[in-house]
C-alpha cells in the first residue's frame, strides 16, 4: 500500500465543498427534481436519425440556436448553447470570476460552482415573502461591485417571481458597477409573467439563461444563454469544443419543430396539475402552502424529516429543504395520478400523526 493521501493535494476550496445533493432513491414515483413527469422516447420526436458518429459534432450548435433564435425572433448569434443550464453557469463563473452575488434560498449551483471555481460569494437573504430584500441588494452591489448576479425567478426551491420592478433596479444598477446580471428562467415557461427577453433590448448587461430539462427534455441536457453578442463571445472562449454531443443536438433542434405542440401541451397540464395540488394541500390541516408560479410547490411542516422519510416509505420520493428553510419540503408536480396519490399519503401521514 501507498502512502498516497489525496487531501494533500486537493484545493482548499475543494476540501470545504458541500456537494450538489443529487441522490437517487428509488421511488415509485418520483416528484423531487423538478422534471416533467410525461416520459418521451425518442421516436415521438424523430423517425429517422442519419447522423454520422465517426465525426465530432458541430461545435458552435448552429443548427440548434437557429431554431432556438428562430423561436425567440433573435439572432441564432445571441444563443449559446450548454450541457444543461448548469454548465453554462460554471462558463460564466469560470468567464467573469467573482464575486458572485445571488439571494438565498436560491439554486445551490450557483454556490458549489463559484465555490469549486474558488471565486468568493456574496448572499443576500430574501424577505418574509421570499422577495428580493432590495434594500440590502442594490447596497451590496454599490459595495462589493460583483462580476455576476444569479436571480433564479421564478425562484428554486421558493416557487414564486421576483418583482420585476426589483429586478429591472438591479440590473440597471449593475450596469454601473459593470456587473453582469444572469435572470435564470429555467421555470419561466409555468410562469404567468411574461419573463425578461424584451428587456434585453434596452440593457447589455443582462443575460437570461433558459433550459430544456424542466419542460419534458431533462436527459437531453440543454440549457442556453441568451444575450448581448460580446458577452457570449467572451463565455465561448472557455466552452469545452464538443460539449453537445450530435444526437442531442438533432434532437433537440427537430423538438422545437416537430414535438413543440406537445411540448406546450405538457406545460398546459403541470400549470392545471399545480392548481390542483395547491388547492389539496392547503386543506391540510398542519401544512403552510406557498405560492408558486414553477413546476413545484413548496410547503412548511412540523416534523417534516418524519413526514419526508414516510412518503419515500410509502414510494412516494420528494425534497427535504428543511436544512434550508425550516420545516420545507417540496415536491414536483407530477401526472394527475402522482398528484392524486401524494396528497392522499401525506394527509393519511398527517392524520395518523394525531
Ligand atoms: N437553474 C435553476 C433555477 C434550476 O432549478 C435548475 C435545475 N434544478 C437549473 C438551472 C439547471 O438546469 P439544467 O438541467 O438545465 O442544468
């Protein structure tokens, strides 16, 4: 045996970081991860795919942003393309450095990254309504003048928008400090506000990041950046050469033409689904709702640890966030059955907790 010991290597920021809880349960049903219950196969999409795998794929994804661009009435020169939205938030990090600026609760990526990247963070807690504490943010802006700002809105795991008021004195305050602001709209498409596209017209520091996984394509890993040509010019420079591969790529093009009916029918569904789930749980008795304009829901309760690990014991696997906000679960919206069976469990969990 070696007396090799890997912690003498390993980065200082590496050895505090807490990893992205990504754990695979396995469940019956599975309402945890903020995905689309509807399953797709590929055929649904495309009939024949005449691909040639001894070639690398198209590194600049042309034919995807076009049909992006196409959809967005942009420039397919606006789009850049990643494996997942996640990965375009570790380029931009890696692009632009810190410090980082994001309220919490918030996505944790946007922490692990900058944290991996060894760039330093700065948060902002929301305000009782889970909105931004505006006060507190424009003051950290003018001070600590940060390289990137992450608003997730509608916000994961809270569910709900930020004022767009709030935002738009953001973004034109950052434009000051020469921050970047990145409006991440992986849930825009359940929400009933119109999102921030039209405003990128009027400011060069905003970017909006948008993606497939949330909408009925998680496996397919696409996310996208749109904005202002330089910016996304100077983000390219630290994309992996091939870090779409071609199938996807294919796809994912032809399920903007072929499969976007669909597409709109499944998010219709979640919207109504959510509705349903929103109205159930509050006549709970012990449960606190909070709104939600996403593809999940939100709610306090006692003892919710408990609560968590009898739904899995019932096959019912949801989100634990009470180490985040106390007491909080959230769950996904799932098929009209899921939903029906989650509620059913957890208000016979409930009951016989009296
Ligand atoms: N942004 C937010 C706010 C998210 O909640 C998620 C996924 N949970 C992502 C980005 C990452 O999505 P993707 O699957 O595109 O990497």
């Amino acid at each position: 045996m070696s007396n090799f010991n890997v912690q003498q290597i390993l980065r200082e920021n590496i050895k505090k970081l807490k990893p992205y809880e990504a754990v695979e349960i396995p469940c019956k049903i599975k309402l945890d991860a903020n995905e689309s219950p509807f399953p797709v196969k590929i055929s649904q999409i495309v009939d024949d795919i005449n691909i040639p795998l001894n070639r690398y794929p198209d590194p600049e994804a042309i034919e995807l942003r076009k049909q992006i661009a196409k959809k967005l009435k942009l420039k397919y020169k606006n789009i850049l393309i990643g494996n997942g939205s996640d990965e375009i938030i570790y380029y931009l990090i890696l692009t632009f450095g810190g410090p980082v600026l994001y309220p919490v609760p918030t996505f944790a990526m946007y922490g692990i990254i900058a944290q991996s990247v060894g760039v330093n963070t700065i948060e902002s807690g929301l305000d009782i309504n889970f909105d931004l504490n505006e006060n507190d943010f424009l003051s950290l802006i003018k001070e600590k003048k940060p390289s990137l700002i992450f608003l997730s809105s509608p916000n994961n795991p809270t569910g709900n928008t930020f004022s767009s008021d709030k935002i738009l004195k953001i973004i034109d305050i950052a434009r000051k400090t020469s921050s970047i602001v990145v409006v991440d709209e992986a849930y825009q498409p359940f929400c009933s506000e119109k999102g921030f596209l039209p405003f990128l017209k009027d400011f060069d520091n905003l970017l909006i990041l948008r993606t497939f996984s949330k909408i009925g394509l998680a496996g397919l890993r696409i996310g996208y950046l749109i904005g202002n040509e330089e910016i996304l010019k100077e983000v390219s420079k630290v994309k992996l050469p091939y870090n779409v591969d071609s199938l996807t790529q294919f796809i994912a093009a032809k399920a903007l033409n072929s499969f976007y009916d669909e597409i709109k029918t499944f998010i219709r569904d979640i919207k109504r689904e959510r509705e349903y789930l929103q109205r159930e749980l509050s006549k709970i008795r012990g449960i606190k709702v909070f709104p939600s304009e996403a593809n999940f829901i939100l709610f306090q309760v006692k003892d919710s640890k408990n609560i968590y690990e009898k739904l899995i014991k019932e096959g019912i696997l949801i989100r634990n966030l009470s180490s985040t906000i106390k007491g909080a679960l959230r769950v996904t919206v799932g098929t009209k059955e899921e939903n029906k069976t989650f509620i059913e469990t957890i208000r016979k969990i409930l009951e016989n907790r009296k």
